[in-house]
C-alpha cells in the first residue's frame, strides 16, 4: 500500500525549500508526497496541488484558519477530510494545524480533546509525551484520554509490548501535586492502564515511563525546557572548547561522541508530533524544520497509517465514553 | 552586624555530616550559624540547640510539623520567629519548611502566598525563577505578588538595577497560554513593573528576562527538567567519551572547559531558594546538598538578611494589598 501524504509546502520557516526536499527524500515506493503550495512551486517532479494562500506563524489560529480556506495549511488538512490523502504533515503554525484538523478532520466521537504526542530520546529508548501542547486548559478527564492516546501511539508506533505510564507531577508521592493532577491520579488508578504514578520532569530524558501525561500547557514547558537546555549546553560546550587551543584539540578528539549525542538529542530524528483523537492523521513538524525534520515527519505520518493508529484508537477510547464526562 | 543563621542539622540527605561541615564553612566574623540537632551532635565547637526529633523527606508536610514541635526543622524555624536567629537554612522536606514557616513566621500582612525563588545560572547571569514549588495551585494575583517578590529579590541580591519581568508562558504572543497566565498577563501589564511580556521555557537558561513568574507546579516542572536535562547530558556525554580511546583523550583535554561548564550550572553555587513572603527569612536548600551547598545556602540567607528583603517586601507589597483581591 502507498501511502498518501498531503505536505504543507509553506509551512515552517525554511519553506518552501526544505520542504520540498524533504519531501523528496521521502518519497519512495511505500510513501507518495504530494505537495500544497502556490502555483508554479518547483516540486522536482512531486504532484502538486495548488493552493493560493498562506497563513504565517503569528496568525490567529481559528480566524485565520476559517479567512484562508485556501491556504496551503487548510487545503493539505482538507485533503485528508476529503479522502484524497492518507495523513497531512506541515511545519506551519501549531495552532492552526489544530483548528483546521478540528475543523475538517474532527474529533473521533467520545475524544474531548485532541492532544499531541511528542517522542522524547529518552536514555532509555523513546518515549512519549502527551499532551505537549494542543491544550493550555486541560480537565483530569483528559489527562485520562491522553493516557490511552499515548498508549496506543507507544504500542503501536515505539512498539512497547506493556507500556508505563506515568502522570508528569512535582513529585513522585500519590498526595504530591496540583489539583489537576491529583484528580487525573485517581482516574489513571482505575484506569486499567499500567500506570506506574507520578514522575518528575527530571526524569524525562531518562525514560522513567514510556508515556508520560500531562496538560499542554505543562507539556509544552517541560518539552521546551528540554529542548532550550539542550541547547544552551551543547552551545555552551562549543564556546568553551573554541576558548582555548587545548580545548579546540580536545574538541576534535570527542567530535564523534559528541555527534553521536547531539544526534540522540536532535529533535528532528523523529521530526514532528501527532495530534491525535482525530478522524485522520495529522503531523505537526517543528517551526524549523529542515529537510531531515521534514522527511523524518513524513515517514513518522507514513508509519502512523500503516499501523492504523486511527482506527485503534477509535475503536478502544468510545468504551470509555460512559465513564467520562465532558 | 552579625547575621544568626538557624541551621537544621538533621534537614537532607547528607545530613548531619555535611552540614556541619557547610556551616563550619561558612561561619566568619558576619555570619554565626547556630545548629539545630540532636545531643551529642559533633558540632566542631558552633553553637548548638537540642532537638530531639526528626522530620522525614516524606512525611506529611503539615502533619509532622504539628505533631513535631521539637523536631530540628520545626525548632530551627521557630527561632526565627522567635528573634534567636535573623534567617533559617534546612536542607529538608520543602513542604514542611513551608508549613512552619507559615505556621511559626507568618505571612507578611497583605501577602496572598509565599513564594519559592530560585536562581538560575542563567548564560547571561543569574536569574530568578518564582515560585519553582510552593504552591501547586495559584491564582493570577498571587502570580502578580510572586513578580514583585521575585523584582525586590532581583534588586537586592541579584543587584540588577530595573529587573526584567517575564511572565512564563506557551508562546511570546500575549494571547498565548492558559487561563491562569491570561490573566495574570493582564494584572502585570498593570503592575507598575518593567513586564516585558511571556517568556518561553526554552530561554530559561540563556536569561532572557531577570525575573521569571509562574506558578509552583509549573515552576517546579520546568526547573527539574532543567536541572534534570544538565546532568543527564553532562552524564551522557562523559559516557560517550569513555567507550572509546580517541574519547577518553579528548575528555582529558576538554576538562578544564568542561568543568567550567559544570561550575557555572551546578546548582549548587546558590546552594539554597529564599522562601519569600513572610516576615522572616528561610532558605530551603536542595535535599541532596553538600556542604557547599550548604555554605552557600548560609551566605545567601546572610545576604537577605544583610539587604533586608524581608523589611523591602513588607514596605512595597502592602500597597497592593487594595488592588489585589484574595
């Protein structure tokens, strides 16, 4: 089976241009791009389905989202509504992704909301975090939902026989944490997940659990503060050796380890996030995006639909729709 | 003058060794550390109260300070209420020197909650993070009180002359973020402070504001995922370099640097959070302190009560008290 990916060739700050070319490394005989974008985009050859407008990053998601209908974000978006691709990628607003796939490709009956599930390159192998964003208000109802999302996405794309679930907190005690948490605590208890308790942020790059829960708005502290310091060291590392003539030899010496490293921590590897609870697939990728990001995203989307992470999740979270109120 | 510091012997993992040895470190003509522990203790010649009981990391915070009157926390804080000693420092349970810190010093009148302010070691100088943990659930006032906390702390220990204040957010966009820091975006745009707006996590360690305000859930979440993303990357790296030989080379060469690195963002160098809001200066250190840790602990506790934060805080936020509700 092919796969069809609807790609957002404007979405992102290197677009069009990374995105066509990730897009290309991507495309094989398991995986056909196809590209939305202004008319005349040289795809090098991938079809193109031309879309007039764009909506840039600091537009309002929702007003932007319904003003554009033919953007390059809502036509790739709409195509998966409209069966006319397997799954869309864009490295284009978070926000608008998430209102547009809530607009056209809607929610699976009995998901409040949608979350999105990050792979974090834990030491311990990857692992996933959800949600890393697509709600800064969350009710400990979904905190449970994400908790079966992110099982299923840890099943059925880490391949984890029997994930561990942890419920992110400030503190690995039961009585430790917000409101929220402590709510959410007791619904995962009854759950009939594996849920292994609270687990610090401080042990996110360890890979204490494999899916670690949490609302967007903590979710996306956490992520970003990892992101930020990893960041700041590496740099910082790099200013330190360049500093000195022995740190610069130094610097030569563990060049392989160090890549070795950066490429373990290197958000791209993975390349972009689900949104999921949808009706179809979407991929949220990285606001800079390079081709690698890119083509990882596609693969990552690709994956998702062999695996029909949709349709197993829309066939397990509805039985917990009784218990759940909205 | 000379600065009494109330010091919990028995507060910490490395306790009471390492704390002793951090006090007898710090001891000097301006500071008199006067241990709270058992009989008997070794003091190597400081001043010592009796106290014969104990509070454990994980005993209920407010349970074992009302049942623990005679614990060494519990007594060393109550010193300071007392006026036997200007400032407290325990390594111990966060939760229960917070209970006895509002239990025996009290609020300063007109403060909603105290608040957790932690120095960042950020990579254009020192910052500070309020609340990273005190109170799990807040309010957009309390958030607005936590910025000129975190300000005045700012000014007198930080010695920054006009604090940048950023509020911590989910994006830089001032619609970006939950209901909680919506609203209190709005009250600090009022404030009378130097607000520059929300800040993301991801600049936590480069520094981009002075003052960073957010609530203690996520404060906490972000400031583990700091200090937990350091050492698992300074751990990782040092692995890579030790498989192979060109590696361990390399690590020889590259340590000065390295270690420089590692000094700078240890979170040790502060060795201590103020607990500001009451009418008493208390300094929790890290559970795992060592005794530099503690000797620093000990000096910044000094230092607040040198630059009288506590008396600084009581003269500026009681004129809020009108405007804020409870």
């Amino acid at each position: 089976m092919t796969v069809r990916v609807a790609v957002d060739a404007l979405g992102g700050d290197r677009a069009p241009d990374e995105i066509v070319a990730g897009a290309l490394d991507a495309s094989s005989p398991g995986i056909a791009p196809i590209l939305f974008g202004p008319a005349g985009l040289d795809t090098h050859g991938l079809p193109l389905v031309e879309a007039p407008d764009v909506i840039e990053m600091d537009d309002h998601p929702v007003e932007s989202v319904r003003a554009l209908p033919d953007s390059t974000l809502v036509r790739a978006v709409r195509a998966v509504a409209d069966g006319e691709a397997d799954t869309v990628v864009s490295a284009g607003s978070t926000g608008a992704m998430l209102a547009a796939s809530l607009l056209h490709i809607r929610r699976v009956p009995g998901v409040h909301r949608p979350g999105i599930a990050v792979v974090l390159p834990a030491r311990k192998g990857p692992s996933v975090l959800i949600d890393s964003g697509a709600n800064a208000d969350a009710r400990p109802e979904h905190l449970l939902q994400f908790a079966h999302m992110g099982a299923i996405f840890a099943r059925e794309i880490l391949e984890l026989t029997d994930p561990a679930i942890g419920l992110l907190s400030i503190g690995e005690e039961d009585e430790k944490g917000s409101q929220l948490t402590l709510d959410a605590h007791a619904l995962l208890r009854e759950s009939g997940l594996r849920f292994v308790g609270n687990t610090e942020s401080r042990g996110l790059l360890e890979g204490e659990c494999d899916v670690v829960v949490t609302d967007g708005f903590t979710g996306n502290v956490a992520l970003k503060a990892l992101e930020g310091t990893i960041r700041t060291i590496l740099d910082a590392l790099r200013r330190e050796l360049e500093s000195s003539f022995r740190g610069k030899l130094g610097g030569l010496l563990i060049r392989p380890a160090a890549r070795h490293l950066r490429e373990r921590l290197d958000p791209e590897t993975y390349g972009g996030a689900y949104l999921l609870g949808l009706r179809g697939l979407a991929v949220i990728a990285h606001g800079n995006s390079s081709r690698r990001a890119i083509s990882n995203a596609i693969r990552l989307a690709a994956r998702g639909v062999d695996h029909d992470v949709v349709g197993r999740l829309a066939a397990r979270l509805p039985e917990r729709r009784a218990s759940a109120t909205v």
